[in-house]
C-alpha cells in the first residue's frame, strides 16, 4: 500500500510539471510569434534609420539611379535624390499592386506606404538625381524690375533676376556684377544671359574654365563681314538690295557655324532650335539699301532714347533653324551672338565704360546689332567695358551665343563659379 501511494504522488507531481512545461513553451513560442511580426527593421542611412514593422512592410529593395541605369543598394540616400514615385512600386504576394502609395521625406527620413500593406508585401524604391530646372533657377531669385537704363550697373545683384516682357511673353535677365548665373555644357562654361520668354536658357559663352578671362572667353576673332562699303553687311546674313535678305552667311556666321560643327553637334538635343537670334535691320532712317545713309532701330533705341528692347522689330530679322517655327529660318545651326539690347539689359550703356558688370572680360566682341551706314561704312554695335561701335570688317572677339531648351534639367550647382549648373 505504501508503494502504490508513493508513485501516484510521482504521477501527480510528473502531471504538474509537464502542463508548467507546456505553459512555458506555449507562453515562448507565442512570445517570438508575435515578435515576429512586432519586431521592427531598419533600413541604414547615411545618417539616421528608417523604421518598419515586418507585419506591415517585410521587405524592401532600394535602386540608385546612376550613368548606367538603376543600382540596387541597401542605403536610402541621404539627401541628392528624390524618390521617384511614378517608377516605385509594392508587390503583395508576387503581384504588383498599383493601389499601393509610396513617398519619402528626405528631411524627416520618413518613408510613407499608403494605404498600410499586410504581410507578403514587398516595396521597391526607385530614387533619381535631384534634378534642377529653369524653373527652379527662377524660383530661387528675388525678382526685380529696372527702368533706368541711362546709367551703368556695377552693384553685386547675386541672388537678384530681372523681369521684362520679349516677343514671346516674360523674360527673365541677370545684370550687374552677378555670380550666380554660370553654367557647364558641352564641356564649356557659360553665362546666363536671360531666361527667354518661351521658357528657354539663352546662354553666352565663358571659356572652357569659369576661372579664364580676356581671350580665353571667346572662340578667337574675326571680323562681322570682311566689305564695309554697302548696308547689306551689317547683315547676319545678307542679300545685294535687300535689307532684310538672307542668301549668303556673313563672315561671322561661317566663324560661329564651323565651331558648333565640331563642338556642339553631340549635344543637339539638349539646344533649342526655335527661340532664335535678332539682327534687327529695320532702318530708324534711311532705306537700309545700297549705299544710303541710315541708322538702325537699335541706334535709336540705345544712343537716343536709352530704353533697350528683348522685342525683335522685324521677323525677318530672326534668325533660327530651318526646322524653326517663326523666324526666317536661314540658320545651318542654332547659334548666333549677344544682342546690344541683351548688353544694355546686362548694365552696360553705349558710350560709357562698364568694368564691373558680368558681361565684361577685358576684351572687345561683337553683338549682332547694326548701328548705321555712312561714308565711312558699314558700322554694328560691340560690347566690352559697355557699349560702343565699329565698321563690320574689324576683327573682333566672337561670343557665341545659344538657347538650351525649356525643359532642361542641371544635375547639380548654384550658380557660382565654383558650383555651376551643371546641364544633365
């Protein structure tokens, strides 16, 4: 009797501890279960992390746009990108699910799935280059307006653009000593003159470095028609008896067409071949024929009144491509130079010397502005410690100028000298 009530007590005690034990596994594996779906990730960061719970996001892939397209990662960049959102999708189960929203905070490192995604849910994070637009540059600027253009401008206006009215609407220009309008394309550096009214960057050329100056920032010179003895050479392209004709390029124009034949042409789709460049011929006085005296609407405009104008007088004095849409389209290549309005816009005034404003290099070019023809010939408007002007078969520094079309984007810069827009 005493051995049958010693083992029933074993059987009791062995019961007791096997439901403990039961209780305790079943209280771990419930504990790691819901871990499992509690538990939170992290995504690394430069600096800082991303948090996720596994229940609502278990799996997250990051591409990294580059040259050679999308490179996976396992790093959110910190700042630079964006995440491009029409691109990055979630897939649940396999199946990509289009009802799915993602955005990404560069500022607060936040990463937002909308509506919340369920287990088997897996995200794919496509982050571009943070690009810059026209629209961006203007964005960025206190807009100004001036009306004085008598007197020359030599104030540092960094930070500053300036609004006018052209044939195709608003106009945005930079004047003064500014430093914040430099750009790099085409393996050369540039200036931006204007944002033109149709929404395009007219450029004028610096060198290939922002740090050269005097003749490191023109292509050489030449002079603008190699005759001076009748008004059709203060054409861009001229014609015998026609003021406004356009048969036979100027000296100039084969000057500026052969240098965008061995520089330019690779990067064709980056320049717009519609805005075009004004030669305004129309006469103030006089024909503009033959050998007649006649001064021209830019004398006028610059000499006597002191109110530049972005407007071109005549369309036949657009020049642009042939594929252009307004214009004469004369033009072999979409390039052409500085007008003397744009350099009186810029600070500089026609007949008193300008050394500190952007435009200035310490050198002499040309713009493709007539000024007049008399005895003495054929005379264009050039630009350099301001405004002055010359008979068209003295050689001067060549300044080509273009258009970047409306829609480019710079992969980085502010501007400066020494962080330019860098054209992507």
């Amino acid at each position: 009797m005493k051995f049958e009530v010693l083992k029933k007590s074993h059987l009791k005690r062995n019961i007791i501890i096997g439901v403990v034990v039961i209780l305790i596994v079943s209280a771990v594996i419930l504990t790691f279960t819901r871990a499992k779906y509690r538990t939170t990730q992290s995504i690394p960061l430069a600096n800082g992390t991303i948090n996720y719970s596994l229940a609502d996001l278990n799996a997250v892939a990051i591409y990294i746009n580059s040259d050679d397209g999308y490179t996976k990662t396992n790093t959110i960049p910190e700042s630079g990108y964006v995440l491009n959102e029409e691109e990055s999708y979630c897939t649940i189960d396999g199946n990509r699910d289009d009802n799915i929203s993602l955005s990404y905070d560069v500022a607060t490192k936040s990463l937002s799935v909308s509506p919340m995604t369920t287990k088997g849910t897996k995200c794919y994070l496509y982050f571009d280059e943070k690009r810059i637009t026209i629209q961006d540059i203007i964005a960025s600027k206190t807009i100004a307006t001036r009306d004085n253009f008598s007197t020359t401008l030599t104030t540092d206006t960094t930070g500053t653009i300036y609004q006018a009215e052209d044939d195709d609407g608003t106009t945005y220009y930079f004047a003064g000593n500014v430093t914040d309008n430099w750009v790099r394309f085409g393996g050369f550096y540039w200036r931006i003159i204007r944002i033109n009214g149709d929404g395009t960057l007219r450029l004028i050329y610096s060198g290939i470095s922002a740090i050269v100056t005097g003749t490191g920032t023109q292509i050489g010179t030449s002079a603008f028609n190699s005759s001076d003895n009748n008004n059709i050479y203060v054409g861009f392209k001229y014609e015998s008896e026609n003021t406004h004709g356009t048969t036979t390029n100027s000296t100039i124009l084969r000057s500026l067409n052969a240098w965008y034949s061995s520089n330019l042409t690779s990067y064709a789709d980056k320049i717009d071949t519609n805005t075009g460049f004004c030669n305004d011929r129309t006469p103030s006085s006089g024909t503009g024929t033959g050998t007649t005296k006649t001064f021209y609407a830019a004398y006028n405009r610059l000499d006597t009144n002191k109110k530049p104008s972005f407007k071109c007088t005549n369309s036949s004095d657009l020049f642009t491509i042939r594929s252009s849409n307004k214009g004469n389209k004369a033009l072999q290549y979409p390039i052409g130079l500085i007008t003397a309005d744009e350099v009186a816009y810029a600070g500089g005034v026609n007949g008193r010397s300008n050394t500190s404003y952007y435009l200035y290099t310490g050198q002499t070019y040309w713009t493709m502005s007539p000024r007049s023809f008399d005895n003495s010939g054929a005379y264009m408007f050039h630009a350099g410690s301001g405004i002055s002007d010359t008979t068209v078969n003295s050689a001067y520094g060549v300044r080509p100028v273009i258009n970047l079309k409306a829609d480019t984007q710079f992969s980085s810069g502010d501007g400066t000298s020494s962080n330019p827009y860098v054209v992507s």
